[in-house]
C-alpha cells in the first residue's frame, strides 16, 4: 500500500529527510553528490563543519555557564529556520532541574560526550530502501507507518568505544515514539546512559538547540557530535562536527574520529584540545 504523508505529518515526526524541522543547516548535495569519494583525516570534519557554523553569524556564548529559559511551546508546523535568525541568549539564572542523573559509579570520572541520532549516526526514510538495516514501525494519529533506517559505516564500531571511554548520552531533536525504538535497535550494548528528545531541547529562533548546561555536568568535560551547527549554538567550543550523512556506504568519518576520542577522554578539560584543533 502507498503512504502518503503530508507536511504537517511529518513535522509531527521529526524525521530529516522528511521535514528538517530539527536540521537547521539547509541540505543542497544531491545523493548521488555525496557518493563522490573523497580523501579524509581525522582533523578534516573540523575544517568543513567550523566553516559552516561561522555562516551563521553567531557569536559565541558568554564565558559563565548560564541556563537558557525555555520558552513557549513551538508550532511543530512552523516553517524552516533561516540562519541570520539564530543568536545567543544568554539568561541568568540555572535551571530548577538538570536533564541528568547523578553521574554512576561506572561512569565517575569519565568525560560526557553527548551524541545526536539523525544524519549523524543513522539516516532514516519513509520511503521503502532495499538493505534498511531496521524498519521501525510508527504509529501517527491512529495510523502506523514504517520507518527505514540505514545505519552509517562504522557506527558500531564507533559506540562500543564511544561506551568504553565516556559516559554517552543520545541526545536528538526527534520524537521519542521514532528516535527510542531506533535506539533500542541499533545500541545493543547499552552505551547510552540516558536518552534525551525533542521536549529537552530549547527552541530558539525556529531552532530546537541542544542546551549544555541543562545536562547537569561540569561543561569543561562535556563533548557533543552533531552534524547541525545550529544544534549546538549555544557551546560550540564543546563541540566535534560532523558531516551529514545519507547512504554513501564509503563514509569512514566515524572511524577517522575513534583517535581523536580516545585522547580527549584522558583530557581534565575538552576545552584546551578542541581549541588547538580549531587553531590547527
């Protein structure tokens, strides 16, 4: 049978290729373009992804961890962002309750390193893909749609080191009744301690912004991956880009990035090590 879903649907979903409610960097490679084979190193997302978040023109946060206000409820139909509309907003006062735990036993003494869902670990469909590595059904007002997810090369090899080094949390702008039942599937070794969706993010500017100071850990020790500057707005010295990805099964960006985890999980503060990357 042929599903056809409209756009306020979607929106409801939070899926990428879908909406891009979530993605406030506007795609324009074709599929076919990101095939392209290209020469990589460890330090190359940095170079590309640090370009593209200073498009943005944002200037970074003030140096004092300050919590950010949410504010009213978003319409999930709103229209795209645009990027001159993103800006700081930096609010006094910290939140009345982290979006945390205490730390574990297990996890006491490890870096945080908060990693995002979609087009950074796996890219997701309605529309039916051949060698989907998971369909995860969806149910949207009473009806039950399949969702096809392509997991991205390497990814687990990626979160096995990843659970070894840090305490890692998922943290995506997608619904929980997509993005868990996701999770379930492609993390079958309980690497993440906790999972956080679209209601923990902060939207701003039609941006849902993943705020790290409401983690409730200490924000020298915390590193985020995320394939959407915009995401991470608010901390972008915590941050390690990634590329997009969609179905190029040549990517290797994953990988190339274990080198440079293992060292920053030995690191007291992130802050010294992303820097001198920056520099470099």
């Amino acid at each position: 049978m042929k599903i056809t879903l409209d756009k306020t649907t979607c929106l409801m979903l939070g899926l990428g290729d879908m909406a891009k409610i979530f993605y406030p960097v506007k795609v324009s490679q074709s599929n076919s373009s990101l095939k392209k084979h290209r020469s990589r190193s460890i330090f190359s997302p940095f170079f590309c992804c640090f370009r593209n978040y200073n498009d943005y023109h944002v200037e970074p946060p003030p140096a004092n961890n300050k919590a950010l206000a949410l504010p009213p409820p978003p319409e999930e139909n709103g229209s795209p962002p645009k990027c001159d509309q993103v800006q700081v907003i930096p609010i006094p006062s910290p939140p009345a309750k982290f979006l945390l735990q205490e730390v574990s036993i297990a996890d006491y003494g490890k870096n945080c390193v908060v990693i995002d869902l979609d087009e950074t670990l796996v890219h997701s469909s309605f529309k039916p893909i051949s060698n989907a590595d998971f369909i995860v059904p969806v149910e949207i007002d009473g009806t039950v749609h399949q969702v096809y997810v392509l997991k991205r090369p390497h990814v687990d090899e990626f979160l096995q080191k990843m659970g070894e080094l840090y305490e890692c949390v998922l943290f995506t702008a997608s619904l929980a009744k997509y993005a868990d039942p996701v999770a379930d599937l492609l993390d079958q070794w309980g690497v993440f301690r906790a999972r956080l969706f679209r209601e923990s993010c902060v939207f701003h500017r039609g941006n849902y912004v993943k705020d790290l100071s409401r983690l409730g850990r200490e924000l020298s020790k915390v590193i985020i991956i995320d394939n959407s500057p915009a995401s991470y707005i608010f901390h972008p010295e915590n941050a390690v880009p990634v590329q997009s990805w969609f179905d190029d099964m040549t990517d290797t960006e994953l990988l190339d990035l274990i080198p440079l985890f293992e060292g920053l999980s030995t690191e007291e503060d992130v802050y010294s090590l992303l820097q001198s990357l920056r520099n470099r």
